[in-house]
C-alpha cells in the first residue's frame, strides 16, 4: 500500500502592508469619484472674470442693435442698451431678406458639415485600417494642411 500525500495548503495570506503617512492620504480621507470639490474665492472670482469677457460680446450686440449709428460713434458709447430694438429689427426685416439668407446660410453650412462628415471619415479609417503605399506622405500631407490656419484662406478670397 503506497502512501498518499497531504494535501496543498493554502498559501498564507499576509495582509497589505500600511501606506506610509501622507501616501495616498485622499483615499483615507474619502476622496475620489463621489467626493464634492469646492473652489477657493480666486477660483470663482477668476471664473467669473471670464463669464464677464466672453458674454460682453453678445451684450454689446444687444446694444449696437438698439442705437444708431450716431448713438455707437459717441465717445465713450453707452453701455446700455437704448429704446429703438424694435424699430431697428423692423427696418432689417423690411429692407433685407432676411430669410433667404438664413436658408443660403443654412444650405451651405449643412452641405459642408456633411461632406467634411463622410470625407473625413473615410479618410480617418483608410489610414488606421488600411496599408497601402504613399500611407505616410499621404498622411503627412493630410495633417500638414489642418496645420494650415483658415484664416489664411480669406486673403485669396478678398483678392
């Protein structure tokens, strides 16, 4: 008769060593996805600083929209916004088509989103899926035009 081995134990589970103090304490402390951060005074007060320089030209629009041309030329212009909106968005509706501007606006910005959609998409999985020769000059050349800053395409346009 032969003898059996013992059976394997289980190897000895030690627990996890302790973090030295001040490692990782934001976990002690219960920090992470569910914790709520809160902002000093300088952080709102710079971020309020930017609310205030990016809304101002949507307001100056308001205002332009309601004065005169005599009433914007004055120095300093008034920062608040004068009587005639009303009047003055009845004077462009009736002297421009306002409409068929919207809708020329509408069909060119949707024509070119669309065909920049499917272009660049076709394009985007021709150079992760596909290999073919020319890839890199192709793909060279692809990123060197988007490097090419829009603006620099209205002076050919103005000329």
């Amino acid at each position: 008769m032969t003898a059996l081995a013992p059976p394997p134990t289980a190897p000895e589970r030690r627990p996890p060593p302790q973090d030295r103090p001040g490692r990782h304490s934001w976990l002690r402390r219960g920090g992470g996805a569910g914790r709520t951060m809160t902002g000093g005074r300088l952080a709102y007060l710079i971020l309020g600083f930017a609310l205030l320089i990016s809304a101002f030209p949507f307001y100056w629009t308001i205002v332009a929209a309601s004065r005169s041309n005599a009433d914007l030329a004055q120095v300093p212009p008034s920062l608040l916004p004068g009587p005639n909106l009303i009047k003055n968005f009845e004077a462009v509706l009736e002297e421009a088509d306002i409409g068929k501007a919207l809708l020329n606006s509408l069909i060119v910005s949707g024509s070119i989103t669309v065909g920049t959609v499917l272009s660049c998409t076709l394009a985007g999985f021709a150079f992760a899926k596909l290999k073919f020769r020319g890839r890199g000059a192709l793909l060279t050349l692809t990123i060197g035009t988007m490097m090419i800053p829009p603006q620099l395409g209205v002076i050919p346009l103005f000329m």
